[in-house]
C-alpha cells in the first residue's frame, strides 16, 4: 500500500517511455505506479521506495539487448530475491513459447503477451492483489475466517453469518456437497469463538465401525470390549472448554443418535461399559453432505436430533455458485505451492473454461487441479484441451440416464457361477465391472440423473459414488 494515496504500489518497468506512460495512466487509478524503464532504474527505485511495492508488471526485453529476454529474466530474480512474497507478472511482446518457461522458473507468476487490452491487465493484477491480501490476512489471522477464500457473495455472507454463529456458543450443523470446506468452516467457528484456546477434535462418523465410534466418542473402561486393556477418555472429555466435530454425521448408527441427543440436552453420557454419568462441555459441531431432513422421512435419522442440531446451521455453497472465486481459489492454491510446485499458466480461454466447470468435488477437486496442472504442464501454457483432459473431460461426457438400459445378462438378474465358470474366457474383473456399472446406471436412472439420491440408493458416499462413475467414463453431464 502506498501510505500517502491508500492504493497499492506497482512496479512498471519497460523501455519504451510510451508504453510505460499509457500504462501508468490507465492503471493509476487503483495503483501507485512507479516507473522504470531498466533493470538497473527498477532497483534503483525499490531502493528508494519508502515501502517497496509487492507487485510488478515488467517487459523482459530491456536496456542493453532489448531483442533478448536476459535482463528482464535477470530482474524478476533480483525482484524475487530481495522479496520472496513479490507477485512478477510479465508483460513482452517476444515469443511466448521461447521465454514462458525461463519466466516461470525466475519466478514471475503470470504472463501477458503485448498488446493487451487495459481491462484484461487490470482483471490479472487484481487477481495478484487479491492473493497478496490473503497473504497477509492468513499471516495475521493465523486461520480465523480469512481463512475461507473468496470474495463472492455467497461468501461474504458466510462470513457474516460464521463470525455471529461463532460467539453463541450452541450446537451448529454446517452442510454443504463434499469438497466445499466444512471442517475449515468448523475450525472458523471455534478460532472466531470464546474457546478458541480450548482443544479442537473431529471424528469422522464414516471412517469408523461402530462400537469403534461410541469409544472414541464417549470413552470406555477397561474390558469393555475385546481389545480395550486399560480405560480410554473419550473425546468428549478431551475436547473440554474446546469445540468437538462430528464429521459425516448423517452416517451416525441410530443407536448413538440418541446418547448424542442426550449429550446435547444435559451435557451428560456415560463411558462405554459405566453406570456413572459424566459431563462435558465441549461445544458440539456437526457437518454433513446429506439432506438430514429427508434422512429423518426415511428413518434413517432422529426427528428430534435433527431439531437439536439444527437450530444454528451454516450452509455452504458450492464452488459452481461462486463466480470468480474459482479463478481466486486457484491462484491461491498456485500462490501456496509456489515453493514445491512448477509454474503454469492458463490462457485466456482455458481461464474461460475453468470458470464453467461445474466442480462437482468442489474445492477439492479445484485444488487437486492445481497439483495435476503443475505436475504435467511445468513452465507451459495450458489451453482448453490441457485443461479439460486434467479435469477429466478428455472424452464427450453422457448421462447414464440417457442411456437404454443394460441387458439382463449385464445386470446379473440370471445369475449362475457354474454355468458361468463352465464357458471359455470369463473374466472376474470384467465380470464385477459389468454388475457394478449395472447397479450405477440404475440407480442414476431411478434417481433421474441426481448424484446425492443415487448415492443414498447406493448406500454410497456422493464422492465414492462420483469416483466410480469417473472410472467407469460415465459422469453425468455437467449441471446434472
């Protein structure tokens, strides 16, 4: 930030006075510009700057060979090493293909090819801007509510709604698609909240069978079960004067439903295999993926537990909801990884494509985008077909829905191992791949192409469910 003006300061370093002029002018309004128009004037003025800028825009054909990209290249290190956290964004009119990879292995962060139109520049340096201030943000926050990216309006009420529900101190369900943040979102609430220095615990209600879950959950003496040699707290005594989540919720056995609707009530439960009650007070968060309501209609969950839990609930949206926070989110993942991942970049089509995605694994998915991207296409520009091959959309996508459906003998209704095993060439693995995409395909069709009701139909998970259906290359359509 520039102190005198309050708009953040910009390096602008070309040898051609004009452009640099032209620039200066159409930027000045949102940064504080200064100029230079060689590597040794660009040092010259960080060296002078009262506060040094943290963002620069350089041509890399500079004084004495402006034909060649050495001092330009030359300058981002000296940019980098003197501050780390510096965001160089290229902007030259040489040959992308030729200089894209030294830039990115200098450090620069982004590259722009002349000319450019004055709003694409303005969108990509705000972008930087913005992945500064997370930054800084993230620095003094140490993981509070700037934690959750994204400047969207969808998010700036999640905050607002997070840092009111934080102080309460009652029970909170948070719900959202997986891969949208919900234990991030958990830990925000209990680093915004009064207990913030107590312990924060989760246990994901999923993972475990569940004997296993009560244990954990509630604490056992010794002998209480095959394996339990010496008495064991649980962490509802651990996450005392803290904050406990439990995570996939809805996959809680009804049995602990209702010692869970008692801790939420009284603040008492009992150790596995012990008569005398206990207390806690450890504030209770809930996530889950599913429609805890139409659990309830099924009878898969407690009316009155889902009542309880669900005074206080914080919704989540999912990534497709949130505009440009994509393109946020993935800088910022860029930004993070700096240190251990390559550089790449995404051309303006690709950054158009990106922004269609319907993301159904979320954040998740978007980060794991990341690492895929930097991984196979180190120092290169990634265009639309790089882009929709790592996200897997390589091959026209239908839905299932659409399809006739299998044959009986696909499906396995005339099922017969001997007469099956008796024939020439039967394959188990092509066998069992040929029932379980039977059994996707129907409850696809039975759900009418819904991913969470087929997942239900299933008795799968909505991430186990997707990930099936990636591998056997059939994915609904995108929105579906």
């Amino acid at each position: 930030m520039d102190a005198s003006s309050g708009l953040p300061r910009l390096l602008l370093v070309d040898d051609d006075a004009l452009i640099r002029s032209s620039l200066a002018f159409a930027l000045e309004e949102d940064w504080a510009v200064l100029e230079a128009g060689s590597r040794a004037e660009a040092l010259a003025q960080l060296e002078s700057a009262a506060e040094p800028p943290l963002l620069a825009l350089i041509d890399l054909g500079l004084p004495p060979d402006p034909h060649a990209p050495r001092e330009g290249l030359a300058l981002i290190e000296d940019l980098i090493d003197r501050n780390p956290r510096m965001r160089v964004l290229v902007l030259t009119g040489q040959q992308p293909d030729r200089t894209l990879s030294l830039a990115y292995a200098c450090g620069a962060v982004d590259f722009l090819a002349k000319p450019v139109g004055v709003s694409a520049l303005r969108e990509r340096l705000a972008l930087q801007c913005g992945i500064l201030r997370l930054e800084a943000n993230a620095a003094e926050a140490q993981g509070t509510t700037d934690g959750l990216i994204g400047d969207s309006p969808v998010m700036r009420d999640l905050r607002a709604r997070l840092q009111r529900t934080a102080t309460a101190g009652f029970p909170v369900l948070i719900t959202g698609e997986s891969g949208t943040g919900k234990e991030l979102v958990a830990r925000a609430l209990h680093t915004e909240g009064p207990r913030r220095a107590g312990p924060f615990l989760a246990i994901n209600c999923a993972a475990l069978a569940p004997q296993l879950i009560e244990a954990q959950l509630f604490g056992h003496v010794r002998g209480a079960f095959t394996g339990a040699v010496s008495a064991g707290e649980g962490l509802l005594a651990a996450a005392a004067r803290g904050t406990l989540l439990l995570d996939e919720l809805g996959e809680l056995p009804v049995d602990l439903q209702a010692k869970l609707l008692r801790v939420l009530e009284s603040g008492e439960y009992f150790r596995l295999g012990e008569t005398t009650p206990r207390q806690t007070d450890a504030r209770i968060v809930a996530a889950t993926n599913r429609d805890l309501a139409c659990e309830v209609r099924a009878g898969r969950f407690r009316e009155d537990l889902y009542h309880r839990i669900s005074v206080l609930t914080l919704a989540l949206p999912p990534l497709r909801e949130r505009g440009d926070d994509i393109l946020l989110l993935f800088e910022w993942f860029r930004s993070c990884w700096r240190d251990r991942l390559p550089g790449f970049l995404l051309d303006e089509a690709a950054r158009a494509r990106l922004l269609q995605h319907a993301f159904p694994g979320n954040v998740r998915e978007l980060r794991n985008l990341v690492v895929r991207l930097a991984t196979h296409h180190a120092h290169t520009s990634v265009g639309v077909a790089e882009l929709e091959s790592a996200l897997g959309l390589n091959e026209p996508m239908t839905a299932l829905s659409d399809r006739s459906p299998v044959s009986t003998a696909d499906s396995g209704a005339a099922f017969d191992p001997r007469a099956e095993l008796g024939g020439e060439g039967f394959d188990l693995d092509l066998r069992l791949r040929a029932v379980e995409r039977a059994y996707l395909e129907t409850a696809l069709q039975m759900a009418e192409g819904n991913l969470s009701r087929a997942a239900r139909l299933l008795g799968l998970h909505r991430t186990t469910l997707y990930s099936r259906l990636e591998r056997h290359g059939a994915l609904p359509r995108q929105g579906d």
